[in-house]
C-alpha cells in the first residue's frame, strides 16, 4: 500500500495504513510514521535530544497565557507560530511584535490546547531532501511564494499560491544540508520522508519532516526521471521478499 494522500491521525489515511498493516501489507506511509512526522511536537523534541540542528522553539500551552510574553522575550520578533498538526502552511502565522503574538496565540488556541513558538528564518527557499530506506533519493529547492514569506500563500490569486521549485542532483546539493535530512529521516522510520530545512549562513536547520513527499512529474522528479520511480518501487519488492523470508525490513 503506497498512500499518495494528505495524511492525518484522525483521518481515513491513517486508518487504511494502520489496517493494512495489521493485515501484513507492506505500507508507505505506515501508520507509525504518519504518527511521528504529523505532530511537531514530538519532532521538536526528538531533534532537541538528538543534538540535531533546528530553530529554537519553545511549546506554549493554553492554560498557560503568562508565558506567552517570556517566549516572546527569549525567541525575538519576529517569530513564528505553530499548530502540532497543520500541513501546507496552514495553521502557521508570523508575528511582528507582543501584540500580534497574543491575537495569534488566541486564534491558534482555538484549534490546539498547545502551540509551537519558534524563531523566524529567513531564506529565498527551503530545502527538501526526500529520504527512502534512509537513503537520500532527490532534492529540491522550494522558493517562497511570489511577495510571500513561505512555499504557500493560500490568500494568493490562483498560479501564485505556490513558489518555484527547482530539482538538483543530489551530488550537488550542500553535503550538510543532505546528511542532516538523512540523519533527521532515520530517527522517524525508514519509509519515504522529505525532510524540509533551511540553510542561513552556517546554520542548517530541520523545519519539518513530511511522511508523504510530492512525488510529482516534472518536479521532484526532474532530475532523476523514471528512475525515482523505479527506486520506490525496488523499495516495495525488497520488503515484499524479507517479509516473504520471515525477516524485518
């Protein structure tokens, strides 16, 4: 089972891989991983034990308000405000000052008992490193949408929503830039991930990790052609013989 849909813990995609697992099919996304990459919490704190390079973030709970202006204090403006669990920019806002952080928090907290405040990075475009098998298998830079400050801006007029995006092999992306979505990858499972992160002068920073990347034609694809989807295959009969020989993959 190769799920090629927007995956959430509370919707049919994850109860179809979970399913399909307990049934003994081979599944990407599995449901493990859909659990791990969809809440950024649990993200943030893996990268924070591991060591691993990321923007400083720190966890606000409702019940909480009172820290709202220390978070503010310690991260600087502006920053960046999170739900656990939004996917495509959406439940993501940037705040300019105190002011703009409590309307924000108060917005968000509709949603979530708890948010995500983080540093603001600037960069022309993120990178994304899709990892299979705990292998790097392509990258891709994601400009900013056009006057936008990330890849989507849903408020955009229609052909403007999504920035650019530009394929590069992965022998000549930034090593560090590939090893730390690598290393980022192998701690969530070994399915297909695109590691999302920003490179700011020497800092290489994890933004996120997506457990169902684009694979689309003529984009992630650009570079390798019908061979990346000849490596997604390959994936699926190697596990499909090690199970059929009683074996872990």
């Amino acid at each position: 089972m190769f799920i090629r849909e927007t995956t959430r813990v509370d919707d049919h995609t994850y109860r179809f891989a979970k399913r399909a697992e307990s049934e003994g099919l081979v599944v990407i996304d599995d449901p493990s991983s859909i659990l791990r990459c969809t809440n950024k919490v649990y993200l943030t704190d893996l990268l924070k034990r591991r060591g691993l390079g990321m923007p400083a973030t720190e966890i606000l709970y409702k019940d909480r308000p009172q820290e709202l202006e220390q978070a503010g204090r310690r991260l600087g403006f502006p920053l960046v405000l999170k739900i656990p669990d939004g996917c495509f920019s959406r439940g993501v806002i940037k705040v300019a000052d105190a002011q703009a952080l409590s309307s924000a928090a108060q917005e968000l907290f509709e949603h979530s008992v708890l948010l995500l405040a983080q540093e603001y990075c600037y960069t022309e475009y993120d990178w994304r490193v899709g990892v299979l098998n705990g292998e790097a298998l392509y990258a891709c830079q994601y400009f900013m949408s056009k006057g936008h400050w990330q890849i989507y801006n849903h408020k955009a007029v229609p052909g403007e929503i999504n920035g650019m995006c530009k394929a590069v092999p992965i022998e000549q992306a930034p090593p560090e830039v590939v090893q730390l979505a690598v290393d980022t990858a192998r701690l969530i499972g070994n399915g297909l991930y695109g590691v999302d992160l920003k490179q700011a002068g020497d800092r290489v920073l994890v933004i996120e990790v997506n457990d169902n990347p684009n694979l689309d034609a003529g984009t992630e694809d650009a570079v390798l052609g019908d061979e990346l989807y000849r490596r997604v295959l390959q994936a699926f009969i190697q596990r499909l013989e090690l199970k059929h020989r009683g074996q872990a993959w």
